[in-house]
C-alpha cells in the first residue's frame, strides 16, 4: 500500500466519521501524537497511550459536526484539513479548524502531528 | 518575533498577494522547498535557486484567483492552505489547492514542503 493509497483509505474512514477504526486500522504501535499545546498531552506515545488519549477526547466533547478535507500527499507524509463543531463537556460550543500531519513508514502512521488555526 | 507572529505576517503577506515579498522577508539563506513530485524541482535549497524557481513558476502560469487559509501553527512548524484558480502557458486553466508545511528556526523560514491536494 503507497501512501497515498493509505491516506485515501484513511480520509475515507475519517470522512465516515470513523475517526476510532481510522487509527486502528492505520496506526503504527509505536504510533506518535503531537498536539500543539504544552503539557502532558502535548506528545503521547504508544498506540494505548493514543487510544487512551482519544477515548478521554471522545467523552469529552460532544461532535456536532466534522468536515473532513483532504488527504494532500507529499512522499512518505500527508495532510488532511478537519473543521469540527464540538461542544466540551463543561464548555461552549466552538468550531475548530485544524491541519493534521501524518508521517507513515512501513505501511503504518508512525505520526500525528496536528495544527490549530490562529 | 514567535513562529506564530511570523506564521501570520507571512500569511498575512500571502493574503495580499505579495508572495515574492513573503518570501523575500521570511525565508533563510539556506531555505530548502520541498514539492511532491520527482526532478530537479523536486528539491531546491538556498534562496538564489527558490527564487528562480519561484520566478520560472510566475513567468509560466496566469493567476486568476488564490485564497489563502491559515495559519495553522504547532511548535516552530505551521501550515497554510492554498486554493488557486490558475492557466498554466500552453495549458489549460485548472484548480490547484495545496498545502504548506514551513520549519522556522531562529525567526526565518528554512524548508517549505507542498503537498498536493488528491
């Protein structure tokens, strides 16, 4: 599988709203996730570690919506562009913009790296 | 000046137009762009070679319309979105959407990589 086969397969599973079999399906174990923020989450490692991170973001936010736009491919690495309207528990309602880049080896994503808009 | 301050100047420029200005202001000396494709464009470093690049790229395609999305920052990378309605020489008039992954390091731009919208 190129990578640009894996990405359309993964936009796809995104685009679907499977976001939780995207990662599972696609995911390296060694898996990385970079956010753009300070912390403890800033960077986790290790598929539990990521789906335990995921699983505490699913609970937490109420999804109303998700645009998904992408991939956009260059060599071992891709983009995609999601816009959300989520409300977080104990939060208002907010649209978030972001970029995601994922860099995979071997037929796996062994990174997620995500953008915010400012 | 932080990535992100530099994210939106840059960005900012872009907005305007001013690409080559962006460019000028923004890249190191030792800037390395990075596209999705195989050839002598595929790689170019230092700032004598992108901007003849990016004066070959001006010289060969009519710009009808470009939108600029972002930026998108995380660390010392950000991303932008590019959606362009342009006429290559000798082509035919197409829609290009695209983005930029930009490495800043000590306050300047030293590798924009493109990726390609699939």
């Amino acid at each position: 599988m190129t990578t640009h086969e894996l990405a359309k397969a993964f936009t796809a599973l995104c685009t679907s709203g499977e976001f939780e079999k995207a990662g599972h399906q696609y995911w390296s174990d060694d898996i990385v996730s970079i956010e753009a923020m300070d912390g403890p989450m800033a960077r986790v490692a290790g598929r539990a570690a990521v789906d335990a991170k995921g699983a505490w973001w699913y609970a937490n936010h109420e999804i109303h919506s998700v645009k998904v736009e992408g991939p956009y491919v260059n060599g071992d690495q891709f983009t995609v562009r999601f816009t959300m309207d989520v409300t977080p528990k104990d939060g208002a309602r907010m649209a978030m913009d972001e970029h995601a880049l994922y860099t995979v080896r071997e037929g796996k994503i062994v990174e997620e790296r995500f953008f915010y808009g400012m």
